[in-house]
C-alpha cells in the first residue's frame, strides 16, 4: 500500500471515530451513579469553590434588575466564584464563557439561564393567549420547540413555565401564566415543563424548567408587581400552589422562589414554602434559585438588616442559588466562621445543583450545547414557524359575532384596516420575547394582505396611536372607513405595557381607542374589533357595538397570518378565556370559582342586602372558559354511570356534542363540579375537567369525564386532603357561566 494511501485510511478511520465520539449521545446516568460522582466532586471542593456554585450573575447585556456594578465577572468565573450565568445566550457566546469556567481549578461547567418564556427565535403567543387554545398538546409542542430552540443556543436552563394563578388582571405578569383556575393551570404547567425537558435531562434538545414564582407571587395585593401577599394556608394550597406540584410531578429541575412576602415571610426567606412544603413534603430533588436580588431585597421588606443576614435567611431557608444579590458570595465563608450557617447546609445546596449539572451531560462535555452549526440549522425553521402560527389561531377568542358577520368572505371588494396596531409587528411579540427574528414578523394588515385574493382592495389608516389622547386623524380614519365594505379595527397594548413591572390601575383600552371604534361604528360599516393585548382589557362600549371582536392577545411571530386564518374562516376560532375580563376595575379580583356567601345575589345584582355591588353587575363582562365559534354547538344526553358512589369507586359522566352549524369546528366541554355542603365553605363551581372535541358540520361524539376520588377531595377543617359525604353537582358547559346540562349525585362513606 502506498504510503498516501495508508494515510488516507488512517485519516478516515480517525474522522468516523471522531464523528462516532462526537454523535455518542450522553448516557443516561443512573442516580446512584450521580450521587457517587456529585459525592467525589464535592470532597475535592474548598469552602469557595462550594459558594461559587451557588452564585448566579448575569451577562450585562439583558436585565430585569439593577446591574452590578462589578466588572470582574469573568474573573471570578475563572477563580471557580461563579456557578451560572443568566442571559448569555448563542452558541458562540456561551462557548467563550464556558472557556473561561474550563479555566478554574476544578473546571466545572457553567449553567447559562435565559428567560424563555414563549418561544426563543420563533416567538409563540404569550402564555395567557397559549392557555386560551385549552390544547394541551398544542402548549406542549410551543414548549419542546422554544426549549429545542434555546438548546441549541446554547441554553441549559429556562426560567419558565411561570405557573403563578392570577385573578388580578392589574399585575402585569398575569401574561406569563395560565390564568385564574388551579386545574387548568396544573394541566398546563406539566404540559410546560414536559415540553422545555422533552425526553429528559442529558438530551441534546432538552432544557431545564423552573417553576416560579414560589409561591402565591401571583395574589400581589393591588395587582401591584413585587407587593405583598396575604392569604389563607387554605387559599394556599387549593388555588396557589397546585400548579406548582403538577410542575413537579412532571419533573421540573428547578423552581424559583418569589419577590413576595407571604403572611409577612418573604418567599426567598421562607422555610415553610421551601424547606416544609418544597423539599419536605413534595420531596423536591432539584435545586431552587432566588429571584433577581430578591435575597438582597429582604432588607427592604424589613426582614433582614442587611444583605449578610439576608443571605443566611436565604440559604437556611432552604433559597440554593443566589440571582445577582451577591450575598452567597460576598458572605456565606464567613457565616460558616460565624457558624450561623452550617456547611451541612452549604453542601446541600452545592450537590443539588451539581447534580443538575451532571445530568445535563455538562461534564462529559461542557460545550455540548454550544454548537454553532447545530444553532444555525434549528432556529426559526419553517416547521418551527408553522407550528407557531398553529398555536397562535388555535389562541384567538371570538368574543362576538352578531349576524355572523365573521368568517369574512375573500373576495370583499374593498376592506379598511383602520388602528394602531394594524401595522404593528413589534408589539405582536408581546414582553418576554427573547431574540426575535426582526426580518419575518407579521403585521394584521400584512396577515389579512397575504389572505386575500387580487380583487380585494385594501385601505389603511391608523387613526391614532396606543396612547394618544389626540383624536386628529379620526377624520381620516372615518374617510377611509367610509369607502371600505367592512372595517377591521386592531386595538390594543403595545408589547411594553403588560409584563413584569407593568401594572396598571386602570385597564380599560388605551387612550383614545375606544372613541376610534365608536367614531368607525358611527360611518354604520360593519366592524370587526381585534383586540390585543397580555392581559384582560375592559371595553365595554365596544363590547355592546362592535359587530364582532376577537381577542387575539399577542400572537408572536405569525401573529398576523393566524389572525387572517380566523377572519376568513380558514381556521375556526375554538379559544376560551382562561381568566374572567371584567367590567370595570372595582370588580377586581374577579373569578369564576368565587363563594356563594349567606347571601348570594340575586340575577347577578347585589341589591336588598345581598352579597353585591348596588351600581354594577357582579359577573365579569366575558368569564372563564367563555368562547364562541363560527359554528354551533348542542350538548345534550347527560347521564351519570351511577348516582351514589362510595370514596373509592368511580363515576363516569357521558354526554353527547352535536355539531348543528355549518362549519367544522372544535368545542371545549367543560365539566365543573360542586360540593353542596362541606364542613368547609366550597366554591360555586370548579373546574374538574375538560375534552376539546373536534366535529365536522352535522358530526356528534360522545363525550366521556371520569370523577374520581381526587376532583372530590378538598382540605377539610384540620387541613387534611379529603372527602366528606354529600351530595356534588354536576355541571357541563361550554363556558364556566354558560352552565348547559345538569345533573347530581352522592356520595356515601
Ligand atoms: C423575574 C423572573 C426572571 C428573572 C430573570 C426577574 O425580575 O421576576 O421571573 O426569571 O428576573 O430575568
């Protein structure tokens, strides 16, 4: 053989044995095998080095907090001080910051944390809208391709899914969660946390999740962001912390504690939420980082007096890792001297985290998700853009419909597209949108442009911005609207104006916008409303005039076409509210699963001593659950399998849904239940259950609920989990006050 070619082969038999190194999958490794390696690595570990791995800093780039002041960040990463990094992001980024973690004595890898909340590159709908499609494959599938996304940017770990309940659409982050009810925000919670880790930790595409804010962040009194919150261990732990145990269950990594005070406990320095309730009782096995200085931020709640005690408080509190408080690693070394925290403590903290490390494969190879060309080849594909504009029609909520004014058909002559957000793109992203490709974002007007066939004209005028208190181009717009067969007015909130730090005391439509649509309606065009928003508007004009409305929240990246597939019928609107929209303001807190009180009013209105307001209706304007569709729907035939079961047995509850409209389309049937009379007080209704059935015009299906003992249970006097005697309604609908088949049963000990 001649010497090239000997080389040649040598070269080739190097190159595979290369290519099958590299395409080796990580093994899965067994716990024991972790706990082994997690041991070892900590026995060779300094009292430093254990509190580096405790301290989280961020990239300078992106932040929600004050930034340190410090510049020597990557110092401290080489000396071993550093134990993860938020918002640095790209595969090549993070590979330079990796490098620099290979350079401390021990080279153990870093975390890079990012807040991916809805999508990475391909911008999803923000959560409250994604929780409006009731699909929880469709959340699922959002979550595996933000995390396959983010992983392949280099990103171990995402600060989501955010699974506080919100009954307060004044709070700004009531667009992370899932809305107001604790069943259908336990369901998608796990949907969440199953679609960011997909097969599981140590997969190449998989993500850690973190369930925040724990807990009860979401019950800020006021709707105020950051505020103190005050409730019953009962409210606790039937409304706020369900999600965070489905979350659990489905195996989230790692959780967040909160910026709240819980019944005067900050939940960052609270041991009963983290240490009893987290890694006692649920036996939580990963590891729970602060939110962003929210150890520092003890002192300012008066539960600390200065950011040393806050970090003892913190870390015996059962608080793993410090986001950017700098308190772990300006300190710990010397509470450990001062013994008021124990290194047992310490060391318990520093194995959780480093498990996570190990699981993630990070030290067979610490780059491993820092891939260039991988990155290139996963973000913003088609499939990917695809399944965002899925999800994004799958979001929308038809609010209204008179005289089936929508579908509209695509060959309407002339069609005005009048509002300020009609042209947007930006705001369509909606907050928390991370790295969002600038160059394929869809506008309503471009949507609704790229729908129509040759022959439809299209006008366009905007009328007035979000804000304005101008109403100058009204004039225009009405002219413009005056030429047109029927007006799509978009209103709304720009992207900035619902999300963290965002609260707002007054939630009707922005601005001048309401009197846009009534000088519109006025010109006697049909209008169609798209209303936009994270968050629960109030629109009542709009709400009694407007021909139909539509809901279409922040949609992200395909926000425009998926608006157009629902305007001409290409796809049938199906979403149902998952948070109640009020009337006004005064109502708030609002929700469907209220108390009937000993005084419950009557038809809605509270007057003659009774539990309500002498100048408003008690029901919020749209409720929980509520919906239409292009089509109708019947339900009927409800029958019960028993009428008295005992605490352990069964009872199947089947009805019939008919399609009786003219197009196919899908329904939520929603089953609700309650407990006439407890030793505790129940809600009116709850919601137990759900099918989203999919019927073709003239098409029925039976549709089947089983009620087990656990939708029966509730905490009792002693705060026990159980089931007390009694008979339960049963309750099926289409909305959570549009209650249409009745039925009940008992149950006996
Ligand atoms: C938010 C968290 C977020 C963190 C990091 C905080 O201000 O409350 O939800 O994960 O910033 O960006």
């Amino acid at each position: 053989m001649k010497r090239h070619t000997i080389l040649l082969i040598l070269s080739l038999v190097h190159l595979s044995l290369t290519l099958s190194a590299q395409k080796k999958p990580v093994q899965p490794k067994s716990a024991d095998a972790i706990d082994i390696k997690v041991k070892t690595l900590l026995a060779k570990m300094t009292l430093d080095e254990k509190i580096g791995q405790l301290n989280q800093y961020t990239s300078d780039r992106l932040a929600t907090g004050p930034l340190t002041p410090n510049s020597s960040k990557f110092n401290e990463i080489k000396t071993g001080k550093v134990g993860s990094m938020l918002n640095v992001k790209g595969a090549k980024e993070t590979r330079m910051v990796q490098e620099l973690a290979m350079q401390s004595r021990l080279k153990i890898p870093l975390l890079f944390g990012l807040d991916v909340i809805h999508g990475y590159r391909v911008t999803f709908p923000v959560p409250l809208a994604e929780a409006a499609s009731w699909d929880l494959g469709m959340i699922e599938t959002s979550a595996r391709i933000a995390g396959k996304e983010a992983a392949s940017a280099g990103i171990h770990w995402t600060f989501a899914p955010m699974v506080d309940i919100a009954r307060d659409p004044r709070w700004g982050r009531v667009m992370e969660g899932a809305g107001e009810d604790p069943y259908l925000g336990s369901l998608i919670a796990g949907a969440r946390v199953k679609g960011f880790q997909g097969k599981g930790l140590g997969s190449l595409d998989a993500i850690m999740a973190c369930a925040k804010h724990f807990a009860a962040y979401g019950a800020a009194i006021g709707g105020r962001d950051y505020n103190t919150t005050d409730m019953s261990d009962r409210t606790l732990w039937e409304v706020y912390l369900p999600p965070f145990k489905a979350a659990l269950d489905a195996g989230a990594a790692t959780f967040m504690n909160g910026f709240n005070d819980l019944n005067g406990v900050p939940a960052t320095g609270n041991s009963y939420l983290q240490r009893d309730i987290l890694k006692g009782k649920w036996a939580f096995k990963g590891f729970v980082v602060s939110d962003w200085g929210s150890i520092g931020e003890m002192v300012n709640h008066g539960f600390a007096t200065d950011n040393k005690q806050a970090g003892m408080l913190a870390i015996n509190a059962g608080s793993d890792m410090d986001m950017e408080s700098h308190s772990y690693i300006v300190n710990l070394a010397q509470l450990v001297k001062e013994e008021k925290v124990s290194v047992v403590t310490i060391n318990e903290a520093v194995k959780r985290i480093l498990r996570k490390k190990f699981e993630m494969g990070l030290f067979d190879d610490p780059y491993r998700f820092s891939n260039e060309e991988r990155e290139k080849n996963t973000l913003n594909s088609p499939e990917n853009r695809g399944a965002a504009r899925d999800i994004a029609k799958h979001s929308i909520v038809l609010l209204k419909n008179d005289n089936q004014l929508l579908p509209l058909s695509k060959t309407i002559k002339i069609i005005a597209v009048i509002g300020p957000l009609a042209k947007s793109n930006i705001d369509m992203m909606g907050f928390w949108s991370v790295k969002w490709d600038n160059d394929h974002l869809v506008s309503p007007y471009e949507g609704i442009e790229n729908k129509v066939g040759k022959t439809t004209k299209l006008l366009y005028a905007q009328g007035c911005d979000v804000t304005d208190t101008s109403k100058a181009n009204f004039s225009q717009a009405v002219a413009t609207a005056m030429q047109a067969d029927v007006v799509v007015l978009a209103v709304g909130e720009h992207f900035d104006m619902t999300g963290e730090a965002k609260s707002k005391a007054n939630i009707h439509l922005p601005g001048v916008q309401e009197d846009l649509i009534k000088a519109i309606k006025a010109t006697g065009k049909p209008i169609v409303v798209l209303t936009m928003s994270g968050r629960p508007m109030i629109f009542n004009w709009t709400a009694d005039h407007a021909d139909a409305i539509l809901q279409t929240w922040w949609l992200g990246s395909e926000a425009g076409n998926a608006i157009a597939d629902v305007l001409f019928g290409d796809y049938n609107p199906s979403g149902k509210l998952p948070i109640s929209f009020p009337r006004s303001e005064g109502q708030i807190p609002v929700y469907y699963n209220y108390k009937n009180t000993g005084r419950p009013s009557t038809n809605d209105y509270g007057t003659g001593y009774k539990s309500g307001y002498t100048d408003l209706q008690n029901s919020p304007r749209y409720a929980f659950g509520y919906g239409l569709s292009y089509t109708q729907f019947e339900l009927s035939d409800l029958k019960l399998n028993k009428i008295s079961i005992k605490p352990n047995e069964n009872i199947k509850v089947t009805c019939t849904l008919k399609n009786t409209g003219k197009y196919a389309g899908e329904e939520v049937v929603q089953l609700y239940l309650r407990d006439e009379v407890g030793s505790v007080t129940r809600p009116v209704k709850e919601l137990k259950g759900f099918e989203k059935v999919y019927l073709k015009a003239g098409e029925s299906k039976a549709v089947t609920f089983v009620i087990n003992k656990e939708k029966l249970s509730f905490y009792n006097q002693k705060m026990n989990w159980t089931t007390e005697p009694g008979t339960f309604d049963v309750m099926i609908g289409n909305s959570s006050d549009h209650i249409i088949l009745n039925s009940k049963f008992e149950l006996v000990q």
